[in-house]
C-alpha cells in the first residue's frame, strides 16, 4: 500500500506522519538541519529513528518534507538526496519549514505566519506562495523570539551574575553547571542552538519572576519589531503563530498583538495538525 509521509522538522524536533492507511500515523525523531547535517547524517538518522517505527508493509509514493535551513537551493539537495536514499521510487517534495507553516497556519488564506521554536522565522502568505520574508540570520545574529534567542538572554544575565540569590539558586538546582561547561557547550560542542534552547523550560518553569518576565517580554517584542513590523500587511491581516515557544509564552504574544492593535489568529504549538488537513 503506498501512502504519503509528511515531515515537519525544525533543529531539535521533526514530526512525521502517515497518510492513506486507515487511520493516520505519527511520529517523532531527533530534528533535521542541512546546516549541522550532511545528506549521509541525514539518511542514518532516518534509518536509524524513524523506519523502526514505520508499518513494516508499508510504501512510502510521496514525501512532503517541511524543514528548517531548506530556503537555499543547496540545503534542499542535501535533504532530497537523503530522503532518495532512503525511499528511491518516492516522489520527494522538499519545502522550507516556512511554508509548512503557512500551510498548517493560514490554510489557503492570506496571513502573517511565523515560527517561534528553537529557531525564529516569518513571512507573508498570500494564500498560495510565501511572498515576503524578513531575513532570518540564524541563531548567533538573529532568531529573535527564538528559545535559542531566550536561552542565551538568560545564560547572559546569569554569567553575568544578575540574577538574585532566590533564582540562581534555583537555577544552580536544576542544571548545576558553571562558567566553563556554559562556554564549553556553547562555542566548542555540535548544535550550540539546540544547547541554548533547552534553558527555554526554565523560563517556562518560573513565570512571574521579573527577570523572567522581562526576559520574555523583551525577546518577543525584539521579534514584533525586527520582523512582524516589516511586513505592511501585518496592519491588515491576521497574525498566526507556530512553534513550543509561540505555544508555551502565547499570553505575551496576545498582550503585544493588543499594544499594537494587531489582530491575532491561531496559535498552534506545532504544524503538524494544520499540514494533515492541507495535505488531506
């Protein structure tokens, strides 16, 4: 029986899905990124996490692969010829996690849509194609709004020794690290934004403390204004959010949409659902 697979990956996380058996499938492997991964990586990681998982009938005729890092022509051959390793005689549909999350978010809709996860991004959708996006730079230069942007504003502040004693202890508790496994983790070990992102949680875990707060409200309003402030339709169309940062901090995000009196729409914590019901 041949079926579709639809992937949704950022840098720490991808989702899968089966479709056309009788009822839909899902899973979960490490996340894929051209930028960190070669097409080898990319075809181990798949064999390794994700065909163990798979109905061992089953014949994969098309794969919709939604993925981080997949804007520039490059990246998208690194992962096309991953996936034809993998399924040979599969149709392979390789798109930038943008446009899956416009898909998931606006449908065939026009709408701002952006990505709030371990990385950031955005664009304007204008119900069929991404037609404009603002730059993303990464998670050293940019990624505003970003759980690697949120982790790196907090380990900042607590090298730089600005937390109070209340929580630095509660965060030397929870992660009992120092200086040099920080910097270590960050300039000298793989996937330093995946690093960052992890202290994401404990932002999560210890709302109401000012610094926490200042932290989100900064970060997320350093997103507002270096993206969603760029595209002129902001002012006239619906603002939809993806991604376990949009989902976990969604109460800053309805707060800055109301100062600036921009309409807020959906709020998903992944595209995943949005892109069975596209694709279905």
């Amino acid at each position: 029986m041949k079926v579709q697979l639809i992937a949704d990956s950022g840098s720490t996380k991808a989702e899968w899905s089966l479709l056309g058996t009788q009822e839909t499938r899902r899973y979960t492997t490490t996340g894929i990124s051209p930028y960190f991964l070669n097409a080898t990586q990319i075809q181990e990681l798949i064999q390794k996490e994700l065909l163990p998982q798979l109905p061992p009938d089953v014949q994969i005729g098309e794969v919709h692969y939604y993925g981080t890092g997949c804007l520039q022509r490059k990246s998208v051959e690194i992962v096309e010829t991953a996936l034809k390793s993998v399924w040979p005689v599969a149709d392979a549909d390789v798109n930038h996690d943008l446009m899956g999350a416009a898909r998931a978010l606006c449908g065939k809709e026009p709408g701002i849509a952006s990505i709030l996860g371990t990385g950031s991004n955005s664009c304007f959708f204008d119900g069929t194609a991404v037609k404009k996006n603002n730059p993303g730079l990464g998670y050293v230069l940019g990624d505003e709004g970003s759980g690697a942007f949120l982790g790196r504003k907090l380990l900042q502040l607590y090298l730089y020794n600005s937390f109070d004693e209340e929580l630095k202890a509660r965060f030397d508790a929870q992660y009992n690290t120092n200086h040099e496994e920080i910097l270590e983790n960050v300039y000298r070990k793989p996937l330093p934004n995946r690093y960052l992102a992890g202290f994401a949680k404990f932002l999560g875990e210890n709302r109401g403390h000012y610094l926490i707060e200042n932290i989100l409200e900064d970060s997320l309003n350093e997103f507002f204004f270096n993206h969603i402030y760029k595209y002129s339709e902001s002012w006239t169309h619906p603002l939809h959010f993806t991604g376990s940062i949009a989902w976990y901090f969604q109460d800053i995000l309805k707060e800055l949409c109301e100062l600036y009196e921009l309409q807020m729409g959906r709020i998903l914590r992944s595209p995943m659902d949005g892109l069975i019901a596209y694709h279905q």
